[in-house]
C-alpha cells in the first residue's frame, strides 16, 4: 500500500519516518550478518529486492473496477528474516516514490511501517507458528502470506485512518474511517491476498524440493525437513483471520452519515476504470478531510512514456537480477559451485 505525499504531515510524518529509518538501519545490520555466515548467499538479498521492489508496483485489476498490488514481503520476510525483508522493503518504497511517483518522501515511514514491518513480521511470525504446530511447509505458507498481505492493509488503513481523523475537516472519526476503508479494501484486497497466499507455499515448497539444503542452511526447515500436518492448526488460524476483518456497522461516522467508500468505487467504474485504490479510496478520503494529496516531488507518472521506459528497465533489470540467481532457490541442484 502506498500513502500518497501530503496526506501524513507534521509530527507523525516525522515518527514515521523515524521508525522507517530504524526498520532500515536494523535491516542493514542483520544484511551485514548475513553476508558474512552466508557470503555464498549474497545474490538471494538482491532477488529479496528485486521481488519486493516489482511485486509492490504491478498493479493487478480487480473485479470492483479498481487494481492493486501484493505485496512480496510475507515471502522475503520468511525467507531471509523479517529485518532483512524489513530493510529491503524500505529500499524499494524509496526508489518508488523517486522514480515511479508511487507513494512519496514525506510519507515513506508509514509505508516502510505497513509494508516492511507488518507484512514482514506478521507473514514470518505466522509461519514460524504454523511450523511450531506441525503445519507441512507449503501450508504453513499459505498462512504465512495471507496474514502477512492482510496484514500489510490493516496496519494502512489503520494509519490512514488515524491520520485523517486528526485533519482538518474529517469527516468521520477514526473508528469511523477504518469502516470506510476497510470496506473499500477488501473486496479488492482479498482475492490478492489468496493470490499471495498461494504464490508464498508454492515457492516455499519448490524451493524444498529442488534446494532443501538452501532452506536448512537458513533455518526454515530442519535436516531432513519433512514433518505431519496438524490441520487443527488451520482452525486455531480462523479466528486470527477473522480478527483481521473489518466488523463493519460496529462504528459509525462521526457526523453520522453513511460511508461513501463504496460509492467511491462504484464511481471509478463508470469514470477512470481500474485506477489504483491509492487514489480510488484513500485520496479521495483524504482530499474530503482537508488534506489532499500534493503531487510527487519527481512526477514521472505525468511524463507519459518518460514513466513507461523507467517501469520498462526496472522490469529489466529486476528480471535480469532474477533470472540470474534462480537457481540458488528454484534451480536445479548445481552441486558446490552453486553460486557461480
């Protein structure tokens, strides 16, 4: 999720971008640590990127006539922990919001927040649980990357949501507006997240079956790595699903009108199909409250085919980086010189 430039401003622009810096930095460390247990391994951080960074720009259309994107980080996170997915998920955001006009400088600390630090952490700490309970690997990323995508949308509408209630003119109060967001993300979001559900186990578990000493030299299985499912795991998971799931019509806007989110979308359909929910639901939000969203500082995205050619050799060079180092977790075995 990206939140557009101007609509966090002040002190939280400010904390965020703190917290933002401190995901980063802790993220450089733990880069570090890792390069010297695992110098062989290096490349895989430049494939973290590489998927963070192309995964979180493509957009996806969705039936509700809007698009998004996952998010990527639930799988880095799993697989080179969850400060280095942390750390490279706030490279990424940096390089969108200078090159692609996604997101923006004043407001990478609460992206860096909810992409880096939610999706990371929550998809590596619900996987690490689901291995804990005997959970096979491929289930345990099914539940690794769903939590971890809804997770992402949470933690975003809930800092748009606090963001707005303190502008201006709000037009509903906080628990107000994660009604109205929440409802305007999920018929969207949700498909995407059984997506990334789907995509996290099925990596995972091929990386097993073609490198499983790759996945035991970074502890996300044991020697020998196979173990029994537990499928009463999936029920102790419900309720944390469901605990993610906006409870719509507990809150009530503050002015007691009722939530135009849905409208909003119906809107874009008959207008600009498919424009992206930054600005389907929370500019428009932001716009209503009193703090629309400034435009980039570099604007890229109004340069025409200036925005198509930097979409078109990051693509490149991403799939350059990928194509690459493929083998080293999805490749076929290439004994001890694997990383050449």
């Amino acid at each position: 999720m990206h939140i557009a430039e101007g609509i966090i401003t002040g002190a939280a622009a400010v904390g965020y971008t703190a917290a933002g810096l401190a995901i980063v930095g802790g993220g450089a460390i733990r880069m570090k640590k890792f390069i010297a247990d695992h110098p062989e391994k290096k490349p895989l951080l430049g494939m973290g990127g590489a998927l963070i960074f192309f995964i979180s720009l493509i957009p996806i259309p969705a039936f509700t006539g809007t698009c998004s994107h996952p998010c990527g980080t639930p799988l880095i996170g799993i697989l080179l922990g969850p400060l280095i997915g942390g750390g490279l998920a706030g490279i990424s955001l940096l390089l969108q919001a200078a090159f692609f006009a996604h997101g923006g400088f004043g407001t990478w600390g609460a992206n860096v927040v909810a992409l880096g630090f939610f999706g990371c952490f929550s998809g590596w700490a619900v996987f690490r649980l689901a291995r804990f309970m005997g959970l096979p690997l491929w289930a345990a990323g099914f539940a690794g990357g769903l939590i971890g995508d809804l997770m992402v949308y949470a933690s975003s509408g809930f800092i748009l949501g606090a963001a707005l209630s303190g502008a201006a003119t709000p037009q509903y109060s906080f628990s107000g507006y994660l009604v109205a967001i929440y409802a305007a993300y999920l018929p969207t979001q949700l498909p995407i997240a059984v997506g990334e559900m789907l995509i996290t186990g099925m990596a995972l578990q091929h990386a097993f079956n073609q490198r499983p000493e790759v996945l035991e030299s970074l502890g996300i299985v044991l020697p020998g790595g196979k173990t029994g499912a537990k499928k009463i795991l999936i029920l102790m998971l419900l309720p944390l699903f469901l605990a993610l799931t906006p409870a719509v019509g507990r809150a009530t806007p503050a002015s007691g009108q009722k939530s135009d989110a849905a409208a909003g979308l119906r809107e874009t359909e008959d207008g600009d199909r498919f424009a992206g929910m930054d600005e389907a639901v929370n500019e428009r939000l932001a716009e209503a409250a009193g703090r629309p969203a400034r435009d980039p500082y570099i604007d890229t995205e109004s340069m025409g085919d200036v925005w198509n050619l930097l979409l078109l050799a990051a693509g490149g060079v991403c799939g350059f980086i990928l194509g690459r180092w493929w083998h080293l977790l999805w490749g076929d075995r290439r004994g001890p010189a694997d990383g050449g």
